[in-house]
C-alpha cells in the first residue's frame, strides 16, 4: 500500500521536511459544533516546527477524497456518525493515508453501544442494565413495561449526550423515546444508577488519571460537557481497590474491543463497583475535554499529547497493515 511507504518514513523530522498533517474535522453528524471545536485547538496546539498543519473540513464523504489529497497523515477531530463509527477510517484506508486512533473494527463496534455492551459483558465486565428498541411499538412489549424507573433513554450510536434523557416515570418514556429516535434508528434504554461518575483515558494501553465528574445539572449532559462551569471535573486518588477495579474494567474493554492509540472509557462507581457506561474512540480534545485534563495531570502538555497520538498511529497502521 502507498501509504506503508509514508509510514516507514516515521520520524518527527520528517527528511528535513514538516509532517502535513491534515486536520479532519466538521462531518455530517450532531457532533459537527464539537468536532469543529476539537479541530481548532488540535491546530492550536500542533507544533508548527514539527508540522505542516491543513485544516480540512468536510461535509461529506467527497469532499474528504477531494480534500485529503498529499497529506502525510489524517488527525482525525470528528466525532459521531461518519466519524466515529469506522466510516471514515475505511475510507482513508481505502485512499492509502495514514490516520489517527483506532482503526475501522474498533471505531464501529464502540459506536454501536448496544454491542460493545455485549461485548463487555461476555469479558465480564460490569454494566449498566439494558435494552435496545428501534420502534414506538416495541413500548408495549412486556419486557419494557417491567422497567424499574429511572432509566435513561439515548440515541444508541449517539455521543455528547445528544438526544439523552433521564425518564423517571412511564408516562414520559414515549415521548423521550421518540425524541432519541430522531437522532438515530435504535435507542438504548438503560437503568439509571446513581453513583459517582468518572472518566478513563487511556492512551498507548496506559491508563492515565482518573476524574471524577460532577455535573451542575441533572445529569452529564452537552451542556456540562462543553460550557465552562458546566460540571466539577477533577483528578481523584480512588481507594486502592477501587482503583484496582476500575483499571481492570478500563484496560479490559480497551482490549477486548481492539482499540488502539486511545481511548476513554466512561464508568459509574456505585457500592464500590465500576459500571462500564461506553467506550469512546475519539474523545473530544476542545479546551473542556477530559482527555486533555487527564494527560496534563500525567505531565503531558496538549502538544505533546498530539505529537503522541500522531506517532502512535501511524505506528498502529503499520502494525495493521503488517497483519492484514
């Protein structure tokens, strides 16, 4: 492939010459706004001695091919849908360019929250009770109308918390699921827990410091995630088994759904348990984002991080292309 060449080239120095490092961003999804941002403080934050930076922003799968052109790797700022969900990463590897985090596998299963909860809960992994629906009708099933209330109802290939919703009586499940519903084909009902909620990054299969998160409103919605003040998010020193836990939770979702580079698992602590909530394969990197928190605690700056996320990849899609 054409790109092996470029990869077999992996230095920072790049020949004497600044990487092209074409900054991927905008898309189609809900999460366009957030991917827009990500994109802006990744061109912040990326090293012009190091890197040739060139804004891309798309609004559909053509103007990617048009736009991608020459570039030595993709930095990849999308989020959602055609984004996340391997669509995109497919489609770069189809055009021989190097991109960054997790590959096509991986991308669509953890976009997919009602398997890749399948698939922790086969690892053992504790989860939060669910089930799927992709019709009003199936409201009426037996199974639905045994829920035990609260339960949250989201878009299940969703993400930001967009078309989410804590649903606390059966008279207003209909409602919140049709309102999922226009976000996405099938929504996720799952039993609300109350607990503290925390953030896992994980970058190179290293878990880096824990936050806890603690939302101003009802819940870790889009506006605490993105609006300053909108939540408490610090570093915690979680009891040492706790700890033990939640780490083995982590790392063993980042494996078991063949993530890579990085990656940030979501979870709620109840009773001294993790519950796995989802796995996210490209977090937000914008000024309020966890991810960067996370790393900054760990003594890695916002450029470094990039640099990091950069040369990983374009390590990984050398290792996939070796295997595949």
């Amino acid at each position: 492939m054409v790109w092996l060449n470029v990869v077999a080239k992996n230095s920072m120095e790049w020949r004497g010459l600044r990487m092209k490092v074409g900054v991927i961003m905008g898309g189609t999804s809900s999460e366009r706004d957030i991917s827009l941002l990500t994109g802006q403080e990744m061109i912040t934050h990326l090293d012009p001695q190091k890197y040739e930076v060139v804004p891309v922003v798309i609004n559909n799968k053509r103007e990617l091919i048009e736009k991608s052109a020459g570039l030595d790797i993709a930095l990849l700022a999308l989020h959602g849908k055609y984004g996340e969900d391997g669509t995109i990463q497919g489609t770069l590897d189809s055009l021989g360019i190097p991109y960054t985090g997790c590959g096509v596998l991986a991308s669509s299963v953890c976009m997919d929250k009602d398997i890749s909860k399948r698939i922790m809960q086969q690892a053992g992994v504790p989860t939060v009770e669910w089930l799927q629906i992709s019709d009003l009708e199936e409201l009426s099933s037996t199974t639905v109308m045994q829920l035990s209330y609260p339960v949250v109802v989201k878009p299940n290939s969703g993400g930001s918390s967009i078309g989410t919703q804590i649903v606390r009586e059966p008279s207003t499940l209909r409602e919140a699921t049709e309102a999922a519903l226009a976000w996405d084909d099938t929504v996720m009902i799952e039993q609300y827990i109350e607990g503290e909620e925390i953030t896992c990054a994980i970058l190179d299969g290293t878990m880096l410091p824990v936050i806890s998160i603690r939302s101003s409103g009802a819940f870790f919605d889009y506006s605490s995630k993105y609006d300053d003040g909108g939540a408490e998010e610090r570093i915690v020193q979680l009891p040492a088994d706790i700890h033990k836990h939640v780490e083995a939770a982590a790392l063993t979702c980042y494996h078991v759904l063949k993530c890579s580079v990085y990656a940030r698992v979501d979870m709620i602590i109840r009773d001294g348990m993790p519950y796995v909530l989802e796995v996210n394969t490209l977090p937000g990197l914008t000024r309020n984002s966890l991810l960067p928190k996370s790393a900054d605690a760990a003594g890695i700056s916002f450029a470094k991080l990039l640099d990091s996320i950069i040369e990983l990849s374009l390590q990984q899609r050398r290792k996939e292309a070796k295997s595949g």
